[in-house]
C-alpha cells in the first residue's frame, strides 16, 4: 500500500469543492414569462409592449425578426399545472409575409449582466393547445433555437402538466461584456406560424471553471506520480 502526502490527497478535494458556481453573485435561476396574460408568481413578464425585463440581475430583450410578432393568452386551455400562468401565454412569429424564408423568421434574444465568459444553461418551453388541435393551419411547431429543436409537433400532444414537457435547455457562453445571443427560428415552412415561446429561464452551467478543471488536473496528476514513484 502506497503512502501519499496530504497535501497531494487534499488537492482534487479542494478543486472539486471550487466547481460550485460561487462566480454567479445574484441568486439564479431568472425566470422570464412571454406573453400580456397574468404574470407567473417568482417570474418576471416579458410583454409585446417593453420585449424587455429583468430577472435575477440578468437582463432579457427579445426582438421579432421576419415578420410580424404575435402574442395570444389561452387562459385555462394551455393546461400548465403550476405554472399556468406561465404556459397561457406567448409570443411567436407570424406568416403575413410568406415570402419570407422561415430560416429568417424567429427572434433574438439578448442575455446582458451575465458574468464575462461563464457558461450557462438556458430553458426554453413552446406550447399552444389550438395550434396543434384546430388543425387550421397545422402542426408541427419546430422552432431552431441555437441550432437545436424544441417541437410541439403532433394533434396526439396534450396540454402540459409540468415543465418537464415541451421544453429544450441549451448551453450558452457570455462573452467579455457578459452578453450572450440565443437565436430561435422557424424550422418549419413557410406557411407555419413559428417559433412560439412561452418561457424561458437561465440558470448557471454546472461545468467546472477552466482554474479549477486546471487545480483537479494537478492533483491528479500529483496522486498519479506519487504513486509511480511509490
Ligand atoms: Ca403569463
Ligand atoms: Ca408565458
């Protein structure tokens, strides 16, 4: 049995410790609701007058590309469970003009107040019960959010009960102005109303800094010579 140092032993613990996101100072999750229907309790209302908010410190502006931006507020029909008040409503792009390519339809919308080159995780939920039920115009519902497809595409989908349905995370990077970009489009053709968004939440990425994946590195390479040399 090979004897190590302590101070070799304490190195991986001290970096696992220091992957907790202690850089993020404001107390994240922010919570931002889309839509002029009733705002969800600990969220903040992003509305088609302001297409601005601010939650947690982070702050949020959402502006329409393509065509026009449309907003509904379904009341009880969008089922939701706890969080109705978010899922009601929303805002999404329409089709007025169909010469538009889809791939130029959507929104931008711009995260500031961030922390400089830290990552995090952003959520998004996109759901409309008559989209996918009235059969008027038809399903399915693909929005490109960053490259990745949040869908609520099928008449067999039923109205959400949770937020674990209807909903895409992705992973963004804040540049050196802690501002990032988080770009949604139509992924479907030109006569389709989309993207729809309902909601949307940024949290800090659980992903270690570059200094401590460096300090775990470290030590083990320190246990891993320790124990060669043994
Ligand atoms: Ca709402
Ligand atoms: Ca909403």
């Amino acid at each position: 049995m090979p004897s190590f140092s302590r101070p070799f032993l304490l190195l991986p613990i001290l970096a696992a410790l220091l992957v907790l996101p202690a850089s993020q100072a404001s107390a994240l999750p922010a919570l931002f609701d889309f839509g002029d229907g009733p705002v969800q309790t600990g969220w903040v209302g992003v509305t088609t007058t302001g297409l601005a908010a601010t939650s947690e410190g982070i702050q949020l502006s959402i502006l329409p590309l393509g065509n026009p931006l449309g907003a509904r507020d379904r009341g009880a029909q969008n089922g939701g469970g706890d969080e109705n008040d978010m899922w009601r409503d929303f805002f999404f792009i329409g089709t007025e003009d169909e010469s538009i390519p889809p791939a130029d339809r959507g929104f931008d919308i711009t995260l500031s107040g961030l922390v400089a080159d830290a990552t995090y995780d952003v959520t998004l939920w996109a759901f409309d019960y008559p989209s996918v039920n009235a059969g008027v115009f038809g399903p399915p519902r693909n929005g490109d959010w960053n490259g990745e497809i949040l869908n609520f595409g099928s008449t067999s989908n039923t109205a959400p009960e949770s937020l674990d349905e209807y909903t895409l995370t992705i992973r963004v990077v804040a540049d050196a102005t802690g501002t990032a970009l988080v770009q949604g489009r139509s992924a479907n053709g030109p006569t389709i109303a989309s993207p729809f968004l309902n909601g949307l939440r940024v949290d800090v990425a659980a992903v270690p800094e570059p200094t401590t994946a460096l300090l775990m590195g470290l030590g083990l390479l320190a246990l891993a010579t320790r124990r060669r040399s043994a």
